[in-house]
C-alpha cells in the first residue's frame, strides 16, 4: 500500500511479475479497504480448507472391499458408535469410533470400504488413506475362499505372508495347446509382533467362543476357529475346484486361502512414507473357490474376522 501514485507506478512492473497489486491509499476514499478486506476473507476460506482436511489422530485404519457386508459388519463388531467423517477434496465415505483396550487406553479407529471389488480398488483405497490418516496400523477384514482340504467354512484366518498370484510369465503353448506360466510371486510377511499378537488371539478359546455367541444371524455349526496361514491375492472371482492345487503345486504349498485384496493393501502399506503402519489381514472362510460358491455366511464371516482383528489390535505395542 502506498499514498504516493509515482512510487505506485515505480513499483508496479515489479509487483505486477508475481502477480501483487498495489493499492492506494486515501483519505478521501475507502477502495482500498474494501481490497484488504477481500484479500483478508480468501485467505480466510484458503485455510479453512486446510483445517478441514488435517486428518485428527488415527490409530487403526480398516480397509474394506465393500460397504457390504464387509464394512457393515465391521461397524457392528468393532464399536457400537461410529462418527461419519467426511472431506471437500475426497469422495471415499470414513468412519471414526473410540476404543477402550484393556489396559484402560483409547484407540482411535477409522474405517473405510472400496468402491468395488480387486486389489486395484483396495491398494488404492489402502494408500490414499493412510497419507491422509498416517495410521499406526492398517489392516483389511472380510471374506475369503478357503482350501476345502485345510479349513471349513466359517474359519478365519490371520494372514502370515499374501502374495500375487497372478505374478510372473507366460510362455508358448505345450504341446495341448494350453498357455504355460511360470510364477514369480513376490511375498510380504507379517512383522513378528503381530505373529505373536495372533498367536495370543489363537489360543484364547473362550474369547472365540465370546466372539461366536455375539454375532446374529446365518452362522455354520460349528464353533469359531482361527488360523495363521499363507493366503494368495488374484484379480479375479475363482470358481474352480482345481485353483488351489496349481498354487499348491506351483507356489506355495502351505496357502490355505485366496482373495482379491490382501496382496494390495499389505504392499500399499509396505511402500507408504515413514513412519510406516503395521499390517495384515484377516478374513472368514465364506466359500471354498469351488463350483458351490455362496454367500450365506458372508456376514457372519465379515464380523467375526474384525472382531478378531480388533482383539489382535488391542495386543499390539501402539
């Protein structure tokens, strides 16, 4: 501001370079307050919106495949009160709830769900996320399909390593005309404290049992068992009995479980800034990637694997 116009018009070209104006001061009229003013009020909205979109504390990150069942349930297992958080510049829907461990500390929980199904969706989803929120744990719950030799129905299972299945090359033809694919998976492994975590989880039949009794509706007949096992991530829905013996055969044969995330959001997790989240997976056996794929336990499948999830949770050094 000056009240001199050759000093105003000296200064000008200068100013006008980044894009600054000058204005006149006068006795005789009030113009250049109302340009402060106007100046003052977009400063004001510019960081308003940078207040709104500083992410407030966030202890653990769930990421879902889709509203339902899988966050739906997680929302009825985790916390009976979830706030809806909502942001200008980002479409995904989150919700906030508080926690109590068993040590008498708080947990600040978010949750979220994909738009669709895929470890595109869900890698996506994994990463925006956790920039946005800098979790100090991430972790995926809902269905899956199990090896019908290694699990029943209704089974969860903690993720030990996940991996791609899809990974690696393909050659000529044999000599039956079928494509041949040499596999190249690349595997994450769970960082040992939620090994142990798992492990404590495992072994407490009573709070499976407790974990069991709470959920409402279509459930197997059987009671609630829990396994820390390799599971294979792939692009695409698998209905056929004869997948899980070419992993077997080909990549690892101890994978008790496939679905269509994990993979995703562990390497999501894995290639995030500094400080990065602990992670893994944990998901219901729904169907077993055979012929007779249903979805009658999915709901059952997708609260008792957050259930379990956040009782690992509540065990890990945060």
């Amino acid at each position: 501001m000056t009240a001199h116009d050759d000093a105003k018009k000296e200064a000008e070209p200068e100013f006008n370079k980044g894009l600054w104006t000058i204005a006149t001061l006068s006795s005789s009229s009030s113009e250049w307050k109302e340009l402060v003013v106007e100046k003052v009020r977009y400063l004001i909205a510019r960081n308003a919106i940078n207040d709104e979109n500083i992410a407030p504390r966030c202890d653990v990150l769930f990421v879902c495949a889709l509203r339902t069942p899988e966050l739906s349930q997680l929302k009825k297992a985790v916390a009976e009160d979830w706030k809806e958080i909502s942001f200008s510049d980002d479409a995904t829907r989150y919700f906030k709830a508080i926690i109590q461990k068993g040590d008498g500390n708080e947990l600040t929980v978010f949750a979220c769900s994909a738009p669709s199904m895929g470890m595109t969706a869900a890698a996506t989803l994994a990463t925006k996320a956790s920039l946005k929120f800098r979790p100090k744990v991430l972790v995926m719950t809902g269905i899956c399909a199990g090896r019908k030799s290694e699990v029943e129905l209704g089974d969860c299972l903690i993720a030990s390593k996940t991996w791609d299945y899809g990974s690696g090359k393909f050659f000529g033809k044999t000599e039956n005309g079928s494509a041949r694919f040499l596999a190249s998976p690349h595997q994450l492994v769970v960082d040992p404290v939620v090994q142990t975590a798992t492990e404590a989880v495992l072994s407490d039949r009573r709070l499976l049992d407790d974990i069991n009794d709470r959920f409402t509706g279509n459930a197997p007949d059987r009671r609630l068992s829990l396994l820390f096992a390799p599971m294979a991530s792939g692009a695409a829905v698998q209905a056929d009995s004869q997948f899980f013996e070419s992993i077997v055969e080909h990549q690892d044969r101890k994978v008790v479980a496939i679905d269509m995330e994990a993979f995703g959001v562990c390497w999501a997790a894995r290639e995030t800034f500094e400080p990065r989240p602990l992670f893994f997976v944990c998901k219901g056996v729904s169907d077993f990637a055979n012929e007779e794929k249903a979805d009658s336990i999915q709901e059952y499948c997708s609260f008792t694997s957050a259930s379990i999830a956040i009782e690992v949770v509540k065990r890990l050094p945060l």
